[in-house]
C-alpha cells in the first residue's frame, strides 16, 4: 500500500513531465477525499494529473478521475463549485472515467436510501452505501476481475488484484448497457459501461496499476479522436 506519501518529490515529478509533448492530461476530482494517491498513480502510469476544483479546471483534460472519499460531502461540493453539468456533459459525450468507491456513487442513476443525493446519473447501476461495513471493517483481498477494455469488441482477459474496500459500496443492479467486471459472490465489485470503468474498491492504494494504465491510454485514444 502506498504510504507517507511526500507531495513535494510528486510535485516535482509532475512538474518534470509537463514539457513533454505528448501530454495525456486527466483530471482528479480533488474536492475531498484519497486524490492525491491517484494523482501519483497516474504520473506513474505516464499521465499529466490535474486537480480539478472548478469547471476552469477541465479545460483541456482528456480523461477524468473520481476518488474515494466521503459521497455525501462531494457530491455537495460538486453543486457548489458549478461542477455538476459540466462533468455530466464530458462524459456523456466520451471522455474516459475512473471512479472508485464515493466516485462510482457519484456516477450512479439511483443511491438506494439517498434518493435525494446530487449524483451525476451517468452510469446506469443502483448502489448501496457502505454495504461491506463501517471504516474499522475495512479489508483487503485477492479479487478476479475481468480487465477493463479499451474497445467493448476486445475479448475478456482475467486475472487477480490486490482490491483494498474501506466502506464500499455495493452495485445492486446493473443495467443492460454495463458490463460486470468483478463480484464478491453475488455481489458485484467492479462494472464499465463503454468510456467508463467503476469500482467498489481502492486501486490507488496498491502499487498495481491495472485500472490507472486503463484510463490513460482510454484518455491517449480520446486526444487522439479531436472530440477534446
């Protein structure tokens, strides 16, 4: 897990790619929650991250990234920092999306219970908060999941990571549209729903780069299409 992390050699780090020429810029959520573990995980997996406070923010990004953290309080933020529409709009139009944990609540059509929580309505699951128990139930385990794909036509590659669930959510139900891309028995983990991939779990707080490598070369496709 990724620990004691200095965000001065990070800044540095990013500072020393952002002359490259071929810059892959995704914006992370960084309103509240674990932005600064996946702003790290990208620079690693070769992206330029930005935090995004505001919609001025998403100016140029070609792929966006929702943490964990705590839903409630970001999907506030969200209305009062003017970010709601925007972030819908990108999305709906293609822009590649990471969300994990309170970002794949954020996304959701319905939250079972908190009917009337502001959420994004992008991605066509029903989820229940907190369903694998409060902070001190956290857990980390070994999970099978299909590898999130860069064309809905590529076919499936399994394989094994290190998930870290701390008060996870739970997708209830999915939609015709969404593809289940990991469960805990009968419950399901993981989904994508063609430029979006969302998690129950944590990915950031590994050193496996799977679903971050995922999202910058989704985010390299999206430049290259002009729709940015």
């Amino acid at each position: 897990m990724l620990t004691n992390l200095s965000f001065v050699p990070l800044k540095k780090q990013i500072d020393e790619i952002r002359n490259k020429s071929e810059q892959v810029r995704i914006g992370v959520l960084a309103l509240q929650g674990a932005f600064s573990e996946h702003c790290l995980a990208l620079y690693k997996a070769g992206a330029v991250p930005v935090e995004v406070r505001t919609a001025e923010d998403l100016r140029d990004v070609h792929g966006l990234c929702f943490p964990g953290g705590e839903s409630t309080v970001m999907a506030k933020l969200l209305v009062q920092n003017g970010l709601t529409d925007r972030l819908a709009e990108l999305i709906q139009n293609g822009m590649p999306v990471l969300a994990t944990c309170a970002g794949l609540i954020l996304l959701s059509r319905e939250i079972i219970g908190y009917e009337d929580q502001p959420r994004l309505n992008c991605l066509d699951i029903s989820v229940c908060r907190n369903a694998f128990g409060r902070q001190k139930e956290s857990f980390a385990e070994e999970t099978e999941v299909i590898c999130p794909k860069l064309s809905m036509h590529e076919e499936d590659r399994h394989c094994l990571f290190p998930a870290v669930f701390i008060r996870a959510p739970q997708v209830a139900e999915a939609g015709n549209a969404v593809k289940v891309l990991a469960r805990k028995g009968e419950r399901i983990l993981a989904v994508q729903q063609e430029n979006i991939t969302a998690l129950s779990f944590h990915p950031e707080l590994t050193e496996n780069l799977l679903f971050h490598n995922w999202l910058y070369e989704k985010a390299k496709q999206y430049k290259k299409s002009g729709k940015c």
